[in-house]
C-alpha cells in the first residue's frame, strides 16, 4: 500500500468506535437527518464516511475507519450516527473487482447475472446489483455482499442506495470535466488495488487491477497507456487516491510519467474548514457519491 498521509483525529463521541481521520463541522446535527445525505465507502478492511448539508451543498463529516471483524454493520452499531435513519439520502459504495459496464441500449434487466457471470462468478454469498449512467449511456453490474446488502435496506430503507465505487468515480469525473472531451488517463489507487480510467468524448477504458507495490500501479499504468496509444511522454494522467507527493508511488510514476500530478475534489460542492488539512486528491471517490 502507497503511504498515507498522518491527520489529527478529534476525539470520538460517546460509542464513537477509534477514528483513523474524524473532522466534523460544528454546524453538522445529527439529530436533524433529513438535512444531510451520508455517503459510505467501504474497501477490504475500512469505511470511509462523509456527510453534506442538502441546502448548502456542503460536506460537513469526513471520517474513516478500520473496519471490525463484524463489517460494515457491527461499525455502524458502536458510532453515534450511521445507525440513525431520516437522512435524506444514503448511498453506499463498494469497491472490488466484481463488476463490468455494458452499453446501456445492450442491458436488459434481469440479465445482471449472464452479464456479470463473464467477468466474475458470484459466490452464495453475493448478490448482484445494478446502477445506470445515462450521461454516459452505460450499466454498471456488480456483485456485493448480501448481507451488506440487507444490512442498507434494513437500516436506511428505500432511502439507501447501493453502487459499485467505479460509479462513484465515473460520475465525479463527468462532474469536474464537464464539456472537456480531451482524452485521459485517471488513476485511483486504493486498498490493494488501482482503478485506471479513461476518459475522452466517451468512456474508452474503466477497469480495477490489484495492486500491493508502486511497480504494481506503474505496471499496469504503462500497459493501458500502450493499450490506448496514449505517450507517457505526451498525455496528462490524473492521480487521486490514498498516497503523499513524496509517496514511493507516486515518485516511482514520475520516472516514467512525464505529465503526471494530483488531481483536485469535485466541484461544484462546498467543503467545510475542517477539510482544509486534508490533501485535495484524496477522497475523490467519496465525496463524487454526492454526483452519482
């Protein structure tokens, strides 16, 4: 795994369970759900949690944390708020390498399991799942984990809303990009594995390889640059995700990336002060849930 960046991490609430980042608006009012929408991002072993103020369009919570034996649901049953319903929105994210896009005019539902069955055999403990993209005129199908599945309707009901973090990605990136039809190449590393986009007029490349050293991400980075004729010379590519600048990731990409930097958070959406310490690429996956 790429190194992380060290936050300070305020002391949790009352059955709050140990935050690895807890930043938390003064105005933020849990009791008063209805007014925020809760974005969950859950990887292999953390949960990533954020909270927007509907009216303001502002993130107000950014927090994370190392997710207990039980998952998802036995953390959300020791902190003080993601067990609570009336938001007005939540939408969880799962990451993963189960999962594969398909031209929406070819996507019948009902046929998620035949899709998705070339790809990836769901064991019985998955479901499958589907979110649409009519900006780019796509299907995402993916498998999770049944019982997180569950644990979302039965928690926030028809209020919860589950997707594949791929989607997140793409639609943060149609957010930020807006008109721009310029091809590039987007990297998202995360939790043992890397998500590599491409983006020009249409979606050309989305896929998610696993990763556990730097020459793993520039591996596969070069691959899909050579694949798309894109010039590590030439082409911009765009890096978000869980590393520092002085990260050996992000140097070891430099020596054969000519145009490599950072990118930025979605626009479009305010952020509170408390987010000011925070590297800008990092959460972008998360924070896009408020756009997908």
């Amino acid at each position: 795994m790429p190194a992380s960046a060290s936050f300070p991490v305020s002391a949790p609430s009352s059955g709050t369970p140990s935050a690895l980042l807890q930043l938390r608006d003064e105005t933020f009012d849990p009791a008063n759900a209805a007014a925020y929408n809760l974005y969950l991002l859950a990887g292999p072993a953390r949960l990533y949690v954020a909270v927007a103020d509907v009216e303001r369009r502002k993130f107000v919570v950014l927090e994370e944390y190392q997710l207990p034996a039980g998952g998802v649901p036995a953390l959300a049953n020791q902190h003080d708020f993601l067990s609570l319903r009336g938001w007005n929105a939540v939408r969880l994210a799962v990451t993963g390498r189960a999962f594969t896009l398909l031209p929406a005019p070819l996507f019948r539902a009902g046929d998620e399991a035949a899709a998705l069955r070339l790809h990836h055999t769901p064991s019985p403990t998955e479901t499958i799942r589907h979110t649409t993209h009519p900006g780019l005129e796509l299907v995402n199908v993916f498998a999770t984990d049944a019982a997180l599945a569950s644990w979302l309707t039965a928690t926030y009901g028809a209020t919860g809303r589950l997707l594949h973090h791929t989607s997140a990605l793409l639609a943060g990136l149609v957010n930020q990009r807006g008109a721009a039809s310029q091809r590039r190449l987007y990297l998202n590393p995360g939790q043992q594995e890397l998500t590599l986009v491409v983006l020009g007029q249409h979606l050309e490349y989305c896929n998610v390889f696993p990763c556990t050293t730097a020459e793993d991400v520039v591996y596969y980075t070069i691959l899909v640059m050579q694949e798309l004729a894109l010039d590590p010379d030439q082409d911009d590519v765009t890096v978000w995700g869980d590393l520092t600048p002085d990260s050996a990731v992000f140097s070891l990409l430099r020596t054969y990336v000519r145009n490599v930097h950072f990118g930025s958070r979605p626009p479009n959406v305010q952020y509170s002060y408390r987010l000011n310490d925070v590297f800008e690429y990092r959460y972008f996956d998360l924070f896009s849930l408020h756009f997908a």
